[in-house]
C-alpha cells in the first residue's frame, strides 16, 4: 500500500492535458522579477497567436528559492529556472510550439551534473513528505483549482457523517500536536474548548509568523489559503464555534489579500456563512492584521491584539480554552496546525499516524535559511535527522565551508552542534538537546558564523520585543544584552558568564509569558556548546569566526608603520590617512572593514582587533 | 480622515485597523489625528498613544519620502545585514530610525521580509535588493539618490 505522501502525489498529478504555466510567486520570486517573466511570457504568446489558450499565472512559492525565478510547465510538469525575462521567447517558441524541452533553463544537479526535469526527480523535493504543502506551487489559490484536488471534501465529510465529538476524537487519534511552538496535542485542545460552557465561542487562526527566519505559514497563506481555511471551519464545527479570525502579520499584504479573496470565494459557495452546505452548521471567518509586535504570536497578547488593544500578554491560567477573546472560550491553532486537519478527516487518523514516531505523528515544515545551498520549505516527517534535511535536501553548506552549527525555533529556541546531526529532529529530541522545534525556523550556520554574535543577536531581538510589562523579562533581558554587548566588543569578564546565567535562570522562572521564560534559551544554548568561543572573546579579545565588529577592526600598529602609504592607495572607503613620517590612521567611522589594507601591509602593521587590544593597553 | 473612521463604522475593537489607514494616509501617525480618532470613538488618547507606540508598524515621525528597510532576520544576519545597515547608516548620515534632514530617506530595520534565500536583504520603497554586498548597498543607494534627484 502506498504512503500517504505518495497517495497525495498521485492525486496531484494533472489530469489536464492543455498547456498551462505556473509561475512561481513566492516572495523571492517577486523579488527576482517573475512579474516581468509572466509579463514576456504572455507577449509571446500573443505573438504566436496562443493569448488565451495557454493560461499564465503566478501561484504560491514551488518551494527551491534558490531557483528563482522559476516556473512549471504543465502537462509536462517540466521546471524551469533562473529565469530573465527573455527566456520567455525560448519557452515559448521552442517548448510550446515545436515540443522541444528547453534544456539550458532547466536544473542542474551541481554533484552529478545531471539535468533534471520535474519537480520529483531534485533531491530538494525527492527526500520531502509534502503533507501540509500539498498544494503549494502545484495549484493556484482560487477555489475552483482547490476543488479539483478534493479541496473541501473533508468538511463535506465531518459535517455529513461525523458528529463534533467524533471528529475531536479522530484528531485526538492522530497523534497531531500544535505546529506553532507549544507542540500541545491539538485533539486535546479542542476538547478543553468544546466541553467548556459558554454560550458563545470562537476560533484563531494564528498567522502572526514572528520568528525573524521562518516563513512557512506566509507560503501557505499565498499558496494554499483554503486548505486554511478549510481546516479552521472544521475545527470551528468540532469545538462548536459560530465566527473565527485569521490573525495574520500586517508584514504579509500578499497573504492578507489571497486570504481575503480565498473567504469571500469560500462563502460564495457556502462553506462560510450561513447553514452551511445545508447541515445547519454556521460560520464565518474574518481577517484581522497584526501591527508588527513579535509577542502578539503569544495567545492572550494575540487575543489582547484581536481586541483592539496593545498586545499585552496575560497570566495563565485562565488558558484561552476556558476564558479567550471577549472573555469567552476561544480555541487557537497555528496555519500549519490547521492545514493538517482536512488530511485527518479525509484519509483517517490511522493513515496521518503511519508518519513519525510515536508521540510526534505527521510532518514538520522547516524554513531552512542561513549558510545552506538551497533555501526553501522543507516538509519532512518528524523524526527526520537534521543531517538529511541540510545536506541530504538543503544540498549542504556552500564554498566547501564546515557544518558549525543549527538554530532552531528561533528566538526561543536554541543551537545544535555537528554532535547532533544524528539527532532526530521531533518534539521530545529537541527538548532534550536543548533546543525546540518552534514554529520551524532552521537557520544553518557554518564556521565564519560567531556564536555569541548569534547569542546576541537574538537577545537584541526578544529585548526589544519585549512588553515591559513584567519585570524580570523588561530589565533582565535588558542586562543579559548590555553583558553580551560588552563580550562582543572585547570588553568582557569572566565572571560576565556566570552573572549570565543567574540572569537566564531568572529570567526563565519569573517571566509572565512564553517569551521571557524562552528568552534567555539562545544565550543558554550557545554557552552550554560553544563556552570555548565565549572564553576566545573573553580572555583572548578574539573572535575566532571573525565577525564581532570590535574584534576584527582593522588597527594600524604605530610602531610597526613605515608610513609608505600602500594601505591609503587601497581602501576603496578612503578611510585611511597619513603623511611621509608619520605612522597612518585609519578612520573607523568611515572604514568598510574590507581587511584589504591588512592583506596589502608589506610589514604586517595592520592586524585585527587593534580596537580593543589598544584599550586594554591602555 | 472621516472617510477612514467611518468605514469601521465606530467600532473600537477596529482601533489598529485605523491606526494603520492613518499611518498608510499620512505616513505617519499626527497628534491632531489621532485626537480626532480619540473624539470620535470615545476612547482616551493615551489609549491610542498607548497602542501606537507599541506596534512597531506605526511612526510617530514623519517618514522620509522613500521608506530603506533592511532586513535583519536570522538568515541576513548570518549572512552580514548589520554591515550593511550600518554602511547604508554612514552614507545617509543618519542612525536606524532617523529620517535624513531633507526629508528624503528614511532608514529602518525590519525583523524579516520572509525572503531569506535572498538574504542579506534591503527594500526600498517596498522594492527587494537581494544578495547584496555593502559596496553594492551603497552603490544601490547612490544610484537611487541620482534617479530621484
């Protein structure tokens, strides 16, 4: 019997045989121009007489960014890539017309050189189990392309032939836990919510995707909005709920509109709004816009948002499930969360479970991103090694560079090191080596990346994040990034460490919500790993990856300058002054920290770091 | 103005709805709008300050006539953004967040733009530059500055 991945592969091989162009529109895509491609594409068209009868459209993202622009040929399913406008020509006349495949846009395997043709035979996708991307760069995102792939069948089906207990508990059987961060079983949430009395309750569908480094629900949103919002109505049905919100980023205007366009479809043909599909189930969904507040991903700041005000976060308990919005019982899943139900109702618990191990059933999206050949969404079953998806489907690290180290869930979240490559990435794994899966957030990082530099980096992140309602997230995330910034700049102590530490734990133990508590996680992740590099900053005042500002500054030794002004007539930012005689300055208000003058210096005057090694002389 | 609260009907709960129509009309957020706002739905000023100064999409000085965001997410990062931020800075003579004296530009850092292939990342006037290197950045900007003199 086949695998539910490839059951859903099969289905989604086009039963078309006209020709149709889908060009992809994620966000790098648009960057790259693939408006002006769609563009050329249909200006050839028109010259071959083919306007109309070869649609063009621009969908979500296909999913390899680092192929962009890009675009699939159907019936063929043929990808080509790297695309200018003035391939359009090409494609056109020579595919379209004459049959004959375009082999110079096509994809190269860099390792074997082999050309590959579809979408299937790249390793980047080969090695994916696209449960929750199903639809993602293979449809567009209007309905009547939804509906040809059994879009809405699961509603269809949970409202006709399950009563909402019944559909809880198949949620509940399969094993599906909360794709947002918490990895809370989502069946027993729904529970809470529906056995909780009220006479009035809602649904969230959180979109308000904060992690600076993952950009999954975006894609879904652009790509696949009813495949959203299919699996909030079923969810609204299953806790008994009568209106629901999509809160999504006010960063995304894209998803904002595919989503709007995607409810007014849904509710024209009556799977929003009143007594729907004729069952006597009513529901409706509107889009409410975040205002660019990474807290506001937390529920009660989220439903504090939702309610018109700042996005301050509240003690729980009382958890949404029992007093939400408007004081009333509110269930709130994640879109990722959420586009795994319609598979549930549709193909059976037992089927989705056949994924994963024990206690992390499905699959995980990963936004794989940093020092990585190909960037992308990643969707793998959980339980995959981190070894698989970075070299194995992200293709490795590039220019030869070595494996260093993962961040994952992002500003709460930690660092893996080569040791747990191995390591398989679910829920309780994570947890246990210090990290979280988060909302699937990988940034990969190779040997020229600084630990600490990352460390503080995400501490500048959640410090100015933070509400400042409680105290010890508002002041102890301020210190814990004053010490860092100190260390960074080769100004540190050794006792800096511990007084760290003290500060995570408290931190940790006394913050109100989610995001203080997790706050100190990368700090405390990277010590725990890379003590040694904090000690290099420390002790040495070196920055052994070479990044740390201060400690890499180029720094003119007077003593060892003969004044022959070799680093003057090299400094492309003119940063470097002097006279015959007199040892040369570099001005670091000016200087772009090329190092080219250090590589030029005849009499190795000018070396790294100068900066602080000058202050401590001092 | 009476255009933007009258489409939420005068309902408070749309307060960050309006708040971003106001910021999108004026390019910023002026006191005497917001008193009006204040007025008109009957909910204190210091409501609306209290909400404004929180989210990160509203400005309560003018922008510059073209908006420079640069992308400081993860993956920018470990590829080099703030090098970058702070060349961008140099050039422009002023810091994140300032608006140049003429009235111009306007620098900021952004947490992510969700183009991380792309990285590091600069947009201008909502208009990606990708893979950029900080010669290139303030090649971009100097180019940039000769279009719209």
């Amino acid at each position: 019997m086949s695998t539910l991945v490839e059951e859903l592969a099969c289905e989604r091989v086009r039963p078309e045989t006209d020709h149709r162009i889908l060009v992809c529109g994620g966000i790098p895509c648009r960057s790259l121009g693939c408006r002006l491609v769609k563009e050329a594409l249909e200006e050839e068209l028109q010259k071959e007489g083919l306007t109309g009868r070869v649609p063009v459209e621009i969908i979500g993202c296909i999913g390899d960014c680092s192929l962009g622009p890009s675009l699939i040929v159907y019936p063929e399913g043929l990808v080509y890539q790297k695309l200018a406008p003035e391939d359009a020509r090409a494609i056109v006349r020579e595919h379209l017309v004459a049959g004959r495949i375009v082999e110079a846009l096509l994809h190269r395997d860099p390792r074997s050189d082999e050309i590959l043709r579809q979408r299937e035979e790249m390793p980047f996708y080969r090695e994916q189990a696209r449960l929750v991307l199903r639809n993602c760069g293979v449809i567009s995102a209007h309905i009547d392309d939804y509906l040809k792939y059994r879009g809405y069948a699961a509603l269809a089906l949970a409202l006709a032939e399950m009563n909402p207990e019944q559909v809880i508990e198949e949620v509940k059987k399969s094993g599906l836990r909360g794709r947002g961060g918490g990895g809370f079983p989502t069946g027993r949430k729904w529970e809470l919510v529906r056995t909780a009395h009220s006479d009035e309750k809602f649904v969230i569908c959180n979109a308000d995707e904060g992690d600076p480094g993952a950009f999954m629900d975006r894609n879904i949103l652009e790509g696949d909005p009813h495949s959203v919002i299919e699996g909030i109505i079923i969810a609204a049905y299953a806790v008994g709920a009568a209106r629901g919100y999509i809160y999504v980023r006010a960063e995304y205007p894209m998803a904002v509109h595919r989503c709007r366009e995607a409810i007014a479809q849904a509710r024209q043909k009556n799977f929003l709004g009143d007594n729907i599909l004729e069952t006597g189930f009513s529901f409706d969904l509107e889009i409410r816009t975040g205002a660019g507040a990474f807290v506001c991903g937390e529920e009660t700041a989220l439903i504090s948002s939702l309610q018109g005000t700042r996005g301050d976060p509240k003690p729980k308990p009382p958890f949404p499930a029992q007093k939400g919005l408007w004081g009333k019982p509110t269930l709130i899943n994640n879109v990722e969360t959420v586009v795994n139900i319609p598979l549930i109702i549709l193909h059976g618990s037992k089927r989705f479970a056949e994924l994963g191990p024990e206690g992390n059933r499905g699959t995980k999206v990963f936004a794989l991103a940093g020092k990585v050949n190909h960037t992308g969404l990643v969707e793998v079953p959980l339980g995959t090694t981190l070894r698989k998806i970075i070299f194995d489907i992200g293709g490795g690290i590039p220019n030869n560079k070595k494996f260093k180290a993962a961040q994952t869930g992002g500003p709460s979240g930690g660092c893996l090191g080569v040791e747990s490559l191995d390591l398989p990435m679910d829920y309780d794994s994570l947890r246990e080596a210090g990290s979280i899966i988060g909302s699937g957030g990988l940034i990969v990082m190779d040997e020229e990346s600084c630990m600490v530099d990352l460390a503080r980096f995400y501490l500048d992140f959640n410090q100015d994040e933070s509400c400042g309602k409680c105290t010890p997230c508002r002041i102890g995330s301020k210190r814990m990034l004053e010490l860092l910034q100190k260390i960074t700049e080769g100004r540190g102590e050794e006792q800096d460490l511990e007084i760290l530490e003290q500060l995570a734990l408290l931190m940790k133990n006394g913050s109100l919500c989610a995001l203080g508590r997790t706050a100190p996680n990368p700090l405390l992740s990277t010590l725990r790993l890379f003590r040694d590099e904090y000690l290099a900053h420390i002790k040495e005042r070196r920055c052994p990856a070479g990044v740390c500002r201060s400690l890499v500054r180029p720094w003119i030794n007077p003593e060892l300058c003969k004044a022959c002004g070799l680093c003057a007539r090299v400094c492309p930012a003119e940063a470097i002054n002097g006279e015959k005689g007199v040892p040369y300055e570099i001005d670091l208000e000016k200087c772009c920290d090329c190092l080219r003058c250090l590589k030029e210096c005849p009499f190795n005057a000018i070396s790294q770091g100068g900066i602080s090694r000058a202050e401590a002389v001092d | 103005m009476e255009q933007i609260i009258d489409k939420y009907r005068g309902d408070s709960t749309a307060m960050i709805a309006i708040l971003h129509d106001l910021n999108a009309a004026f390019r910023y957020l002026p006191r005497e709008a917001l008193e009006i706002v204040s007025d008109r739905l009957s909910v204190p000023l210091s409501y609306l300050y209290s909400a404004a100064t929180f989210y990160r999409s509203f400005d309560l000085e003018p922008c510059g006539e073209h908006e420079i965001q640069v992308c400081l997410g993860t993956a920018c990062h470990v590829r080099g953004s703030e090098r970058i931020l702070d060349a961008l800075s140099r050039r422009l003579g002023i810091k994140p967040g300032e608006t140049t004296a003429d009235g111009k530009f306007t620098l900021k850092r952004v947490n992510c733009l969700g183009a991380c292939a792309l990285g590091p990342l600069v947009s201008i006037d909502q208009k990606h530059h990708g893979h950029l290197t900080i010669h290139q950045a303030e090649r971009l900007l100097e180019a940039y500055k000769d279009e719209h003199d």
